[in-house]
C-alpha cells in the first residue's frame, strides 16, 4: 500500500470490528474523513466505500468534510438557551453566511452546535478553537470573530 494512510491502517489487524478504531485515528490525525481516506482504508478492510460510508456514517462524531482552521462551537444546552445562545447562533450564521455544521467557502471557519459543555454557569458559552468563552454577549461575539485570521 502506498498510502499516506498506510502507518496508521497498519496498526489494526485487516478484520471489520477494527475499523471504526481506524477511522477515528484518521480523523484525529486530519481533522476529518477523507474521499481518499475512505478509499483506502475500504482497500484495506476489503469492503465497498458504500458499505464503509454506511458503518461510519452510523457515529456522529465523523466529519467528512475539511474543517475550517478555526471552529467556533455554540453551545446546544438548556443554561445556554436560555441565555440566548440561539441569537448568538443566528448572528454567527449570518454573519459568516453559513448554518451550523458548515465552514465558510474560504476555509476560515467551521460553525458547531454541541451539547453541554459542563459550564452552564457561564452562559452562553461557545469554544472557539477548544478555548472556552464565558457569557458571551453580541459585541464579544464580533470582537472574538475580528480577531480570527
Ligand atoms: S448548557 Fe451550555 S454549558 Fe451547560
């Protein structure tokens, strides 16, 4: 196999019940599943692309499009819509012109909704870029947006 995914399919055994180990090592090493990640690694494990698409497709934490460089993730909580997080969701799709799920066409940004973060105490909260902002108001919203390059 002259893959670049070779190093790490080569760490699991050619057998179905280790492939979605597989898939999260890829996804943790690029950031999301590849068209060409799911090629080999089909070749790998000797099953069809459809068949690999179906079982990994199963999880939601697999991401099949390129992530933005930075990802900004709003929280879904009750705390945190409550406390508005559905207006600062808003404002983050308009102003990016993108909905939740999606990167800008530039690659800048990708736009999350997650579950609790554990910090309702501080809502709203969003994690941008794994870093936690706490009671997050509009004008912090666009402060935090201008300072992404
Ligand atoms: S509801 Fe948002 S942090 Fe818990």
């Amino acid at each position: 196999m002259s893959s670049k995914y070779k190093e790490i399919l080569g760490k699991y055994a050619n057998a179905r019940e280790n492939l979605v180990s597989a898939m999260q090592d890829i996804q943790e090493s690029e950031g999301y599943i590849s068209p060409e990640a799911v090629k080999e690694a089909a070749e790998y494990f000797s099953i069809s692309k459809a068949d690999l698409y179906s079982v990994v497709s199963f999880y939601a934490q697999f991401k099949f499009t390129k992530p933005g460089r930075h990802t900004i993730k709003v929280c879904k909580g009750t705390a945190c819509h409550v406390r508005g997080s559905g207006s600062l969701l808003s404002a983050l799709e308009e102003r990016l012109k993108i909905k939740e799920g999606q990167t800008t066409p530039d690659g800048r940004i990708s736009l999350e909704r997650v579950a609790c973060l554990g910090a309702c105490a501080l809502a709203p909260a969003i994690v941008v870029d794994e870093k936690v902002h706490a009671r997050i108001t509009l004008p912090e919203l666009e402060k935090i947006l201008n300072s992404l390059d």
